[in-house]
C-alpha cells in the first residue's frame, strides 16, 4: 500500500533501502527513543529489518520526501497487532528532519492507511522522556489515556522505560439519538 500526503510519500520497504534507513536510524538521540531498535545500530541490522519488512509490507512504510532530488528516506513508521485490541504504531524521523511536521502528517497517513484495511484501533506509547513524540500523538489525535507503564527499550540497552499510552478509535460507535431517522 503506498500513501500520498501533502509533502511526503509512504511506501513499503524494499531491500535496497537499508542504506537510506541506516544513514537515518544510526544515532543514538533516535534509537533511545524506540522500543525494538539496538543501540548501536548496524549496518546488518538496517539490511535484516528491511528483509523482514518486505514480507509484510502493507504495515511498515519508508517516509520519502518525493518533491526532493532523490526521494530521500526520512523515517519510518508502521504497526503491528498488540497481544490486546488493536495495532501498535511507531515511528522515527531522522535529525536532520526533525521539526518541521513530518510525523504528525506521516501519522496521519497511516491512520488513514489502517482505516481503510479496517483496524479498529490504534495504539501508541512514548517514553517519558521524549514528550515530543506526545505532541505528535495528540497532534494526530490520539487520546492520551493516562497509563503509565515501564517499556522495554533495547535502545537503552534493553532497561525498562517509564512511558505514557495513547489510542484512536478508527470505529467510533454512533449513538442511536445521532443516527438519522428512518425514512
């Protein structure tokens, strides 16, 4: 599935993109802030995810910037199906790419993505110490349900992390005093 927004495009993985992953993914300040990466992140790391990315490619998405030279790769985002109700969402965006609102429009892409393949609800969680990424959540419209659990970061050398849920209903139920009358 490939997804058009304003300024950027998502698309799935190929193998080839390991090396625009790597160059973005390999820095600390990015890796400490996400729960599955290793800190320090390889090269072999960068070419394992991308081939294991490619076998479900409708859930992780390259964020390119297509109106620049190259298409560059300037993150990542993606879900995947929590052991509770719903999908997971993560994502990154590399430094250099870093405040200028590309997370919020690429959450906003995914979200659409998820809604039209029927996921019900969304879910998500940023490490205290990265309220940035709370920002974004709440940009995009996730609700920030007030749980606060410890979150493994192998980022952090695989040590709990105090981190806060979010979730978006895609489903939300109409009440019957909204429906409209029957004709």
């Amino acid at each position: 599935m490939f997804m058009r927004t304003q300024r950027l495009f998502l698309r799935p993985v190929f193998l080839e993109d390991w090396r625009g992953i790597y160059r973005g993914i390999a820095d600390e300040s990015i890796v400490r802030n996400l729960a599955r990466a290793p800190w320090p992140y390889t090269e072999d790391d960068a070419r394992q995810f991308c081939a294991l990315a490619v076998k479900d490619a409708r859930k992780r998405f390259v964020i390119t910037l297509p109106d620049e030279p190259g298409a560059p790769i300037i993150g990542m985002i993606g879900f995947e199906q929590l052991d509770s109700v719903g999908e997971e969402v993560g994502y990154w965006i590399g430094r250099d790419w870093q405040g200028r609102g590309y997370a919020t429009e690429a959450l906003h892409g995914v979200v659409e993505i998820a809604d039209a393949i029927g996921i019900d609800t969304i879910e998500a969680r940023h490490f205290f110490d990265n309220p940035a990424s709370g920002r974004v959540l709440r940009k995009a419209g996730f609700a920030d349900t007030g749980e606060i659990a410890a979150t493994r970061s192998l980022g952090r050398g695989d040590e709990k992390v105090l981190s806060r849920r979010y979730v978006k209903n895609l489903r939300v139920p109409v009440a019957a005093s909204e429906r409209p009358a029957a004709a």
